[in-house]
C-alpha cells in the first residue's frame, strides 16, 4: 500500500453544512486499535450540530468503530484501544470526569435490528426517562412518552395499544419504537448505525421522513451501506476506505464532484 493510501482528502472549501451549523463532535487524529488490528487511522473530522451526517465506504471500512466510539460503545470491548481526541461541545469524551451513562443519554444510538425491550410499548419509552429521573411525576412521564411517540411519528399508530408489548410491532414501526425512546431521554445526538438495513422499502421511506422531520432539533449520524440513502437523507457525507477516512464533503458536491479517485470509483461502482 503506498503512502497516498493513508491521506484524508478534504474538499475545498470547507463544506457548507460545517461552515453553516454549530460544531457538535469534533476527532482529531483518532486511532482505533482492535488488539493488534488497526481499525481506524489518522481520523480528523468535524460534525455539524442540528445537520445530519453519513458515514459510508465498503463494509469494514472503520464507519461503525468510528460511530461507536463517539458514544463510547467500544469500552464494552476488551480489545479496543482509541488514541486521539474527540470532544462533544468542547468537552473530551474520553475524559475521565465523564460519566458514561450520562453520555450515552445525550448521544442516543439506534442499531441496525430493532432491539425493543420485552416490554409493553409505553415502558419501552418510559424506562429511560424514569432511569434518568427526567419526569416529576406519573403525569409527567406521560407527556414525554407521547411527545417522543409523536416526535417519531409512530404515536397515530399505537396510542391505543400502549400496553402491549413492543415486541408486537412490525420492523418498521418496531425501529421508529426505538427511535422514539432514544429521544425520550432528550439527546442531543443520535448515532444511527445502519437503521434501515432490514427494514422493507415502504419502513425504510418512513424512517427517511423521519430523519428528516428531526434533524433540526437533533445532531444526526447514519452509518448506511446505501449511497441513495446517503444521498437523500445527509447534509454531510464522509467517505471511508480501509481504516481511512478519505473524504468529507457537503453531500451533494461529494457525489457530484469527489475530489479523490477512490471516492469516484467507489461512488460509480467500481468497488465496494
């Protein structure tokens, strides 16, 4: 491999969804080291606020370490090692005085299969703000489930079947179930790691509509193997390759104009 392989090409000029937003995340020079396998190198990246970023590149190409490392999911991996830095509004999130459970509230993460608790649909959302002690009281609970219901787009759906069990959802509404309790909690980020990878297409059309119905109140990160989900969902795409990221850009210039041949042939097919 030659040296060109590990360079992270950034379009000129600064891509307009970071020079338009608030930086929320910012990494600069992270590593990330699977035991002797080095997963991600060298990455440098910055995250707009209220925007919404797509992570895409061939699969093992370091997008889901990288995704699970801003909410520090990779702690639960004994072999994971991460140098570098990467602040959430400023502060290090590797810093010691962190507290993780605290983290994992502001930045929510929705996985690639719907994972509801065996609960009843009210409790699957209610159990984070009860654990956190964000309602005062039984009414105040309420609110906040039916507003996260809401926010999701699911509560038309199953406000009269708040009792059963969330189980009992289709993939789709099972997935935006899971949606709504990550933003029960009152995140500031979510990290969504390929959320509609089983879902049908009609599922995946509604969880589309519904990235975008929130991302100006959420900062929002998709990890997606679908360059057409990325296209229409995304104000930011960042591309990776073997470990690297290779190139970040406002989606639309990236998909239209890559300035780096990898992209280009990965975006036309050529590899992937």
């Amino acid at each position: 491999m030659n040296d060109m392989s590990f360079k992270t090409v950034f379009t000129p000029p600064e891509p307009l969804a970071i020079k338009s937003h608030p930086h929320k995340i910012v990494a600069k020079n992270v590593d990330v080291y699977y035991g002797e396998k080095h997963a991600i190198h060298n990455l440098s990246i910055t995250i707009p606020d209220k925007a919404v970023s797509a992570l895409i590149g061939p699969s093992g190409c370091g997008k889901s370490t990288f995704l699970r490392s801003i909410n520090r999911m990779n702690d639960t991996i004994p072999s994971c090692r991460i140098t570098g830095t990467i602040t959430f509004d400023g502060q290090s999130i590797y810093d010691k005085a962190v507290d993780v459970v605290d983290l994992r509230a502001r930045i929510g993460m929705v996985f690639q299969k719907p994972n509801p608790f065996p609960k009843s649909i009210f409790e699957n959302v209610a159990y984070g703000p009860r654990i956190h002690g964000l309602a005062k009281d039984k009414t105040d609970l309420e609110r906040i489930v039916t507003e996260s219901l809401k926010r999701a787009s699911l509560w038309e759906e199953v406000k009269d079947r708040l009792s059963h069990p969330g189980t009992g959802l289709s993939g789709g509404q099972q997935q935006r179930l899971c949606i709504a309790r990550a933003i029960a909690v009152d995140p500031e980020v979510i990290l969504m790691d390929e959320p509609c990878s089983a879902l049908d297409p009609i599922a995946t059309a509604r969880i589309e509509e519904l990235i975008h119905d929130i991302k100006e109140k959420y900062c929002i990160v998709i990890v997606t193997h679908s360059m057409q989900q990325a296209a229409r969902v995304s104000d930011l795409t960042a591309f990776f390759h073997l470990g690297i990221l290779v190139e970040v850009g406002d989606t639309d210039v990236l998909f239209t104009n890559p300035q780096d041949k990898r992209t280009q042939d990965y975006i036309t097919g050529r590899f992937g």
